[in-house]
C-alpha cells in the first residue's frame, strides 16, 4: 500500500516510511491511497479473537512490509499488557452499550494505539539499524501513553515535556515514575503552549533535528489511526450479534478527530455503521463546521474534559481530503485560509457529506456533570470524556448506539468527586503511585533549555 498527502505535493511513501514521517514533508498528513473492502468479509471477521481481527484489518495496509506471521506478534505482545481478555470490553446499560477503552497501561484509550505503535518503530529500527529519539510535548494522557509505549525499548528513546506543575498529580506520576534508562520527562517553566512551542522550535532547528533523528509520535501518525479501526469492527460484531440487529451507531468523544476518523474508516471499509455521533464539549469547532460548513478557530475553554480541549482538530485535514474528491490543490488552499483568516469554508456538497456521516453534538459542563451522576446512581462510573459522548447518544435518539468509555473514571478524580460526591476508586495500577520513586528534569521556558537537556543526556550516545 501507497500512502499519499492531502495536500498533493509529496512523493507516495510506503508503510514503514509513512510511520518513521508521521507528517507529509509539504506539511499535509499521509493517507492510503486506497481502503480495502471488507463487506464481504464480515461474517468470517466476526468470530475472530481481538488480536486475529487486527491481523486481518492492518494486513492489507502493511501489505508485505512486514510479514504477517511478525505483524501478528507484534499485536499479542502489544495487547499483552491490557488487563481485559477482550482488550476491549463491551458493558451495558438497557440498549446502550459502552466500550471500555481504556485497559491498557496508563487507563485511557491512547494506549490502544500507542502499545502497538512503540513495539512497531521497535521492529523497524532494528531492522534497519537506525535510532529515534521521540520528542514531544503533553498536557497529560499522551505522555503517559507515549512512555508507556516505549519504555524499555532498544533504539528508541523519548523525551516528554509537560507544564510543570500544571498536570494532575496522577498523570505526573504515570510519566515520572517510569525509570527506564531511555525515558526522560522534562517539566517546563510554563503552560502546555509554552511547551508545544518549544517542541516546535527544536523541530524547527534542522541542524539540530537531522543530528539526533528526532521523531513524533502525535496523533496524527498514520499506525496510530490503523490501530484504532479494530475495535469499531470487533464491539459491532459483539454487539450486532448481541442485538440481531443489521447495523448500529457510535457515539465518540472528539478533539483532535483521531478516533472518530478511525470510525468513518471503519464505515468506508464496510462495517454497517449508520452514524458516528461527533461529541464535543464547550470546544465545539466541530460541531460548529458539520452544522454551519465554516470551520472556524475560537478561543479554547479549560473544561473537566481535558483532552478534548483544542482548537485544532488535525486529522480532520484527512477527511476533508475525501469529502473534496482527494483535491490537494482545494486542501492547500483550505489551508492557507486557515493560516491567514483563522477559518476557512466547506462546500455545500462537501457538507451534505460530512452530515451523511457524523451527527454533530455539543455537550456542556453542566450536562457532563448531570450524566455521571445519574450513570454513578445506577451503579456505573464514568469518567467525563465518556459522559459527553454518553450525552451525545442519548440526545440522538438512535436506537442502537455504542458509546466509546475513553478514560477510566480514576484518572480524572476531581471531576467524579464534583458530580458524585465520591471520588473513584483507584485500580491496581495506580495504587501507591503517588508515593513511588520519580524522575523529572525541569526546564526553562525556551527551547535552547530543551535542547541542552538533549545534548547533555545523548553525549557519547551518538556516533
Ligand atoms: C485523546 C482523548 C480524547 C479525544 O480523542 P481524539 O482522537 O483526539 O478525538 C477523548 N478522551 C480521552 C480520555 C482522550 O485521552
């Protein structure tokens, strides 16, 4: 498989190029050149263990890259780590089912990429004898997912910045308790803007970049959506078995339009999906385009919901990309609105499109709040990521809807406190975290100070 860039400027890349790249070097994002057809595999897909589904969805998108009998090890090592022998289980509530995403190592749903995205570059490094050393900025979930993800490994070592002191206690320790040799967390001076601001400048730095092979793992690389398709296939068969029913809905909590893209893919690949129901919060720049056609940048608003906090939804470059007729020429100027105006506008066929796809729903603190309450009187806890998609699907008013649970209610204490009363109980895996050993370097606000910290600790490392 070829993967080209929405915006139309780049040589078509293979596989393992398209994840070493992440980005498109003219600044747009890699796609496949085409999608396979499943329709007429869904029968035989639909009795397949998690770990064989996945083997099956990413075999023809990493053709014979990798060999299939490794991409398969590379999966049952990746979701060896997941607490549920379903990797991701289904619970009901009457005719609501919610997908439980987050029981991979750091409680939220990134890990379900992330695992497999770390033991993939691990592959492809040692094959090729190269190194990466990941640079990245969080204000939380990523980080820890990322590190988790790559912990351990040969040939790979990352450096993770947050807002010191601006994460919560919990996300810190996920980072900086993890001591592996090649993880190193760095707390900035600052805010997360400040922090992805320095990520940009290193990047930005060629001589510097070039010198130590630095790399991303944001969402926007191309094996992290891949991975994320597998499980829309896997809960519908669940559930369509479940229910009898010839097709269904899901419901998903939406930022950067990583995961709810991995369902529309789903959907063009053949998967019987009616609507994909696009939660946002507050930040409703999503919502705003599906209904109005103008995607247009406000300010952001700091809510209980932290993860879907942005302004900038990236992937959704990608499936403006097909609504456009795969027009890179139209993306490059979509772009350059944004760039100069802060917005730009969908045609009225490119918006009858995105409607025919997503059901646009914008979910507020209050109702959040009112949701997890209500869930937590009926003996389920959500976290608040979850209640805004939960939200979302009971305004629809679709029957049969699948809701995506993106973080474990744990993760984000004070928000279940706030609506419940009582905070969440902790898992296993965060007992005694607080406590436990931690390394941190902290920085000032400015990239050089990154940069200093990257030489110092690969000196002699390169050669
Ligand atoms: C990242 C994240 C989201 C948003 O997912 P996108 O792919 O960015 O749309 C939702 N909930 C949680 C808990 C997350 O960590």
């Amino acid at each position: 498989m070829k993967y080209i860039s929405t915006r139309g400027q780049s040589e078509p890349r293979t596989f393992i190029e398209a994840v070493k790249e992440g980005l498109a070097r003219d600044g747009g994002l890699l796609v496949p050149e085409n999608l396979p057809d499943f329709s007429n595999e869904l029968d035989r897909f639909s009795t397949l263990p998690y770990q064989d589904l996945a083997a099956e969805i990413f075999s023809p998108f990493i053709d014979d890259e990798i060999h299939i009998d490794r991409v398969k090890e590379l999966i049952t090592k990746s979701y060896s780590t997941f607490d549920s022998a379903e990797i991701t289980p289904l619970v009901y509530h009457d005719r609501l089912a919610i997908l439980e995403l987050f029981h991979g190592p750091t409680l939220a749903f990134k890990d379900v990429a992330l695992q497999f995205l770390g033991n993939l570059f691990e592959e492809i490094l040692n094959k090729d004898g190269s190194c990466l050393n990941i640079l990245g900025a969080t204000s939380g979930d990523t980080g820890s997912a990322a590190i988790h993800g790559v912990r351990g490994k040969r040939n790979i070592r990352i450096f993770m910045i947050h807002p010191r002191g601006k994460v919560s206690p919990i996300q810190e320790k996920q980072m900086t308790t993890v001591l592996d040799p090649n993880v190193h967390n760095l707390a900035i001076e600052g805010t997360f803007d400040d922090a992805q601001r320095a990520v940009k400048e290193v990047f930005n730095d060629l001589d510097f970049r070039d010198r130590y092979q630095l790399g991303a793992v944001n969402s926007i690389n191309w094996a992290r959506v891949m991975a994320q398709i597998v499980y829309y296939f896997y809960s519908a068969f669940v559930y369509m078995n479940r229910f009898g029913v010839q097709n269904l809905s899901f419901s998903v909590p939406t930022g950067n339009f990583g995961d709810i893209y991995a369902g529309y893919l789903a959907k063009k690949m053949g998967l019987p999906i009616e609507k994909l129901i696009l939660a946002t919060n507050e930040n409703d720049i999503l919502y705003r385009t599906i209904k109005t056609g103008t995607y247009k940048i406000n300010d952001v608003h700091a809510t209980i919901s932290p993860s879907m906090d942005i302004q900038i939804a990236s992937n959704f470059e990608r499936f403006v990309f097909d609504i456009s007729g795969r027009d890179g020429d139209s993306i490059e100027s979509k772009m350059k609105d944004l760039a100069q105006n802060g917005e730009f506008s969908l045609s009225e066929k490119e918006v009858q499109q995105a409607r025919e796809h997503f059901l646009p729903a914008r979910v507020d603190t209050e109702r959040t709040l009112d949701t997890m309450k209500r869930y937590k009187a009926s003996g389920i806890e959500l976290d608040p990521h979850t209640a805004v998609g939960i939200a979302a699907a009971e305004d629809s008013g679709i029957e049969h809807v699948i809701a995506l649970a993106t973080a474990h209610p744990a993760k984000f204490g004070d928000a279940v406190k706030k609506a419940t009363g009582v905070s969440p109980e902790y898992p296993a895996s965060l007992e005694g975290i607080l406590e436990k050993e931690s390394r941190c370097q902290v920085v000032k606000n400015n990239y050089q100070s990154v940069e200093a910290v990257i030489d110092q600790t690969l000196a002699g490392q390169i050669t």
